[in-house]
C-alpha cells in the first residue's frame, strides 16, 4: 500500500456566489511516480448552474490540467519569489502537483488535499472520480 494526495477538481462558474460542480480529481502517488488527472463534465448541470459559461474555456482550463500533470505544458518549473530573490523550481511530479492544488480564483479551482492508501493509483482515481464527480 502506497501513501497518495488528491485534490477534487472544481468548476466555479461565478467565484462571488461560491457555488460549484465537481468536474475532475488530480491524484499523486509518490511510490509509483504517478500523477494524473481524470476529468468527468457534465455540460447540462454547468449550464444550469451558469447559463452562458464558456464551456469551451472550461474543457480548455482542464485540458492543461493533463497537460501539467504529463510534464507538457509549456514554461517547465518556472520560478518563484522569496524573502531571498527568486528560486527555479525544479519540474517535478512534486512540484506539479504542488502547482495544482494552489488555491486559485478561477473558474477551475482545487478543493483541500485529501490523502489515503493506495495499491493501485491508477484504480483509485477512477474510484475517486466515481465517488466525487456526478
């Protein structure tokens, strides 16, 4: 059994009425070098919830969602300010994730990390897309 983190993935089409669907979970696994995204959108309950919502910019935020979780999106580790200068991060599983799970005022927003115990993370991902994503 193998330690992991996961964050549900959030569309919050109006970020002032802090209401939300549930649309993907990201899930790292350090022991198995695993870090992905699994993305399920139902289209008819964010058009409820927010008639006229971009959802092309929606299906678009979740898709570089995969991409940093695979390592392709563009800019590698970047960089960050500290009391010190400015630090490289190093593009890591680790540091992606970290990126991931920041809170953010967008449309897609990361809930609190939740851990668990895992053989098979892959498995759990879809279990946990199952779970939390309608």
């Amino acid at each position: 059994m193998s330690p992991y983190q996961y964050v549900a993935l959030r569309c919050v089409p109006r970020v002032e009425r802090e209401e939300f669907v549930n649309v993907g979970v990201v899930l790292y696994c350090p022991d198995h070098e695993f870090l992905a995204s699994a993305i399920r959108l139902d289209e008819g309950r964010l058009e409820a919830l927010a008639p006229g919502l971009d959802l092309a910019s929606v299906r678009s935020a979740l898709a570089a969602i995969d991409m940093v979780c695979r390592g392709e999106a563009p800019g590698g580790g970047g960089e960050r300010a500290t009391a010190y200068g400015v630090r490289v991060l190093a593009d890591t599983q680790s540091s992606r994730f970290g990126f991931l799970k920041a809170p953010r005022s967008t449309v897609i927003q990361p809930g609190p990390v939740h851990g668990g115990v895992t053989p098979d993370p892959a498995d759990e991902l879809v279990r946990l897309l199952d779970r939390l994503v309608p």
